[in-house]
C-alpha cells in the first residue's frame, strides 16, 4: 500500500513494529513485523525490510525532548525509521543517506523549517561510515552553534542545495 505520495516521494507500506524489551537495556528497539519502505524523488528505494531492528540512533539526542521529541514521534517517524536501516546497512554513502531523510521527512509532512534542522543535524553530528572524518561532537559549544545557525534568516531562507554548502562550510569552521 503507497501512501503520502508527492514529489519529495512515496512511503511503501505502514510501520508495523513490535517494542523489543531485553532486560537492563533502555525499551527503545523495535522490530519491523512488515517490509515498508521509501521511494526518493529520484526513484531509488529505500527498504526497511521485515525482521529490521530500528531504535531512532541515528538522530542525534540532542534533538530529542520539548523541540522534537522522540524519534518514534512527529512527522518525520516513518523517516527515521528507513533512516536508520540505512544507517545501519551503510549501503549507500552517508550523504545520500542522510539527503534520503531529509526528502522522507518531506513526504511523511514534516515542516520545512523542522526538516532542514534535523537534516543539518544528521549531516553534521550523525553517523558516517566510508570516511576517516567523524561527525562533529556533541559539545555544548557545537550544539550552542548549531541552534544559532539555524535560526539564522540564512539558514531558513536557504534551498537543499545552498544548505547542503552550507552545511560542509558550517562543518569546516567549528574544525578550526
């Protein structure tokens, strides 16, 4: 079943997962019960295939709480979820990975301000794989930078394009 089709793509299928609860480990994992899956502006398929496990990790915590919420929360839910098999199977390059998300928050009605955050959020402090560059720390001074940048005219008026520049610029002066 597609629903939520536009041109930032189309969910394949609904979420149907189980909370997987292990004793002294925090109740945050889930198995995906059926395949579901995101269809790209450009026709790629993201599968999160049945049998997954997700536990939203690939959003940083920062971002968790009174300002997003959790990643099993929100709009964007059905695009952490394709996310974080992504980020899990390491595929395809980190990039393109975290540009997915961005496009799947899109689909699944995220607002467009809330998008691009979380999308810088991931590109800057989320998981890479294929490069000896590691996201930046969560150091409060990073984290203090980041809010401020984004809530900068610049980065609200900015297209993906120029964020994406602006992202590897931002990313550039806090390795200074």
């Amino acid at each position: 079943m597609d629903h939520q089709v536009n041109h930032n793509g189309s969910f394949q299928g609904q979420v149907m997962s189980l909370w997987m609860v292990e004793k002294g480990e925090r109740d945050r994992k889930m198995k995906l019960l059926e395949d579901f899956g995101y269809v790209d502006p450009d026709g790629v398929t993201w599968a999160a295939p049945k049998g997954s496990v997700i536990n939203g990790a690939s959003i940083p915590a920062f971002l968790w709480g009174p300002l997003v919420g959790s990643p099993y929360t929100g709009d964007y839910r059905m695009a952490s979820v394709v996310h974080d098999v992504a980020c899990d199977e390491r595929t395809q390059p980190y990039e393109k990975v975290h540009l997915m998300f961005y496009y799947a928050m899109l689909c699944g009605e995220t607002q467009p301000w809330l998008a691009k955050m979380m999308y810088t959020a991931v590109k800057l402090f989320g998981p890479r794989w294929g490069t000896n560059i590691a996201a930046l720390s969560e150091s409060s001074e990073n984290i203090a930078q980041f809010f401020d940048w984004v809530h900068s005219d610049e980065f609200h008026q900015a297209d993906i394009k120029t964020l994406q520049k602006m992202t590897d610029e931002f990313e550039r002066s806090r390795r200074l």
